[in-house]
C-alpha cells in the first residue's frame, strides 16, 4: 500500500491494540504508524493530501452534496480521524452546508479517544467531537455526535461484526460515499475479500461511489466478483492509479479487457 518513504516520528503512544507512532507527513498533517498492521495509515507524502484526492474528491463528494439530503459517507477505518476532519472542514472551507451524516468504522477504540485529545481540537468540527457519546445497543458499541447540520458516528470493534449489525439495528443510513481505506489487502486481508464488499453494498445507495487508494488487481477482481462496477482513477503521491466502484453503469472495454487479461482471481474469505 504505502511506498517505503523516510517516516518523520514525532511522537508515540500505546494502545491495549497496540503500539503506534505519530508521524509527520510532508503535507505537514499527522498520521500514525500501527505497530499491530506494520503500516502507515497514509501515504507519508501527505496525509491531508491524500484524503482529499483520494477521497473527497475520488467519491465526488463536493458536486453530489446536493443530490441527497443528508449526504451519507461511510469510511472503512477510522485510524486517527483524518477522514473525518479532512472531510468536514474542506465542506466548511467551500461553503457547503448541505446536511451530512459521516459513520466510521474501528477496530481500536482508543484511537477514537486519541483523536479527541490530540487533533479534534485544531479543527472546524471540534464541537461536534466535544458532543461525542459513547451509546451502545446490545453489542453494538458506537460514538455519537452532532454538531450544526453534522451527524458523526464511529462503530467500535471489528467491521466484519459491526456493519451487518448495524444495518440490522437500523443504527446506519444507506450510503452515497464509501472511502475504503482499510490497510493494504496484505495487511488487512479480511476488509478486502468478495464478502466484505457484497457487505459494501448491502449498505450502499444505487448511485454510491466507492473510492480506494488501491490498484492491486485483486481488490479490482474482488469488487467486480461483488457485483461493483470499476474504473480506474489517478493515483495520489507516489501512486499511479487509484479505483473507485459504482453500483449502476457499465465498466469500460479497457478495463474489462485488462480484468480479462488477468490471471489474478478475487479473494474470498475462505482464501484467507
Ligand atoms: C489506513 S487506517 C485508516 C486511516 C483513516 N481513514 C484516517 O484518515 O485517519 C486503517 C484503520 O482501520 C482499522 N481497522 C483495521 N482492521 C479493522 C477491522 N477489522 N475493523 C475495523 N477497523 C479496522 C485500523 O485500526 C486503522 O485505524
């Protein structure tokens, strides 16, 4: 997923998860290190950057805001919340209003809590982070807030587990917005198979862009195997493409042709 690049460690910290390393980017912007997942949650070329590439541009979000009210994002992987700050502020930045509901997925807890104390603060929505409630419905534990026209949620615990049960307790929207920005499918096998992105799906609007950082031809065979429909997207930093997937439409004869001429197949859970 992210390219070897020199990290710049400016700080750590341990969660009951694991060990992470705080990290400036070149955009100057934070990301951590996972000692659990070995990786980086951004690209170390900037991590502000790359979220807005790769998704507040790379799902349209701007130019579609309007078309739903409210607009519903879902982000697989909360990490330290820079999809979710990145997101609100560039909408605050550009005068758009228009309602929103954003829901977060994480496996780490204390991520959640890391990112309240430690970058919230810096941004537009810090009163939407002050307003964060930690709710639970059975086993379903989730942080809540709202602020203005914004509706944050984070689902706490393995994603696998807490999407299809939120779904089921009608705790999540249908989605116009999917950033799919789990570690890499080496990493992070489990939040790439043909399972997880049918799970996608079930939770997706018809007119929903899913966007990635990945180009791997696996996860592009995975999502087709899903029922996605593909295309390929610029890639952001040292990357030279990116994918996003649609739920409606026809893939183009390049991009069957090049998932054709692949011997690489989709990844199952039973693959892993
Ligand atoms: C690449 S980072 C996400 C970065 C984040 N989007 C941001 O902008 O700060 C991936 C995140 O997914 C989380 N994660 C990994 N496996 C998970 C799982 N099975 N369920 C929920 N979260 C998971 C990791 O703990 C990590 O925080």
């Amino acid at each position: 997923m992210r390219k070897k690049q020199e990290m710049n460690v400016i700080g750590e910290f341990t969660s009951d998860f694991g060990h992470y390393k705080i990290i400036e980017t070149e955009d100057k912007s934070k990301t951590l290190f996972s000692g659990h997942y070995d990786e980086a949650c951004h690209s170390l070329t900037g991590a502000v950057e790359e979220t807005i590439h790769n998704y507040v541009l790379g799902c349209e979000v701007p130019s579609r805001l309007k078309n739903f009210t409210p607009f519903n994002i879902l982000e697989v992987g909360f990490g330290l919340g820079i999809g979710v700050i990145t997101t609100i502020d560039y909408l605050i930045d550009n005068n758009l209003n228009t309602p929103l509901h954003f829901v977060s997925l994480e496996i780490d807890q204390a991520l959640i809590e890391w990112s309240k104390d430690n970058l919230s603060f810096k941004s537009k929505s810090f009163k939407l982070w002050e307003n964060l409630k930690l709710e639970q419905i059975d086993d379903l534990k989730y942080y809540q807030g709202t602020f203005n026209n914004v509706t944050l949620t984070v689902l706490i615990g393995d994603a696998r587990r807490t999407l299809p049960l939120a779904l089921d307790k009608k705790v999540i929207p249908e989605f116009h917005a999917i950033y799919q920005d789990a570690f890499s499918p080496k990493k992070n096998p489990t939040l790439w198979t043909v399972e997880w992105f049918k799970d996608l799906k079930k939770v997706a609007h018809d007119d929903v862009i899913l966007s990635t950082y990945s180009a791997s031809s696996s996860v592009k065979k995975s999502l087709v195997e899903a029922s996605w429909k593909i295309e390929k997207a610029s890639g952001f930093g040292p990357k030279r493409s990116s994918t996003k997937g649609r739920l409606v439409g026809e893939m183009s004869e390049e991009v069957k042709l090049n998932l054709s001429r692949s011997p690489i197949t989709p990844v199952f859970d039973s693959d892993l």
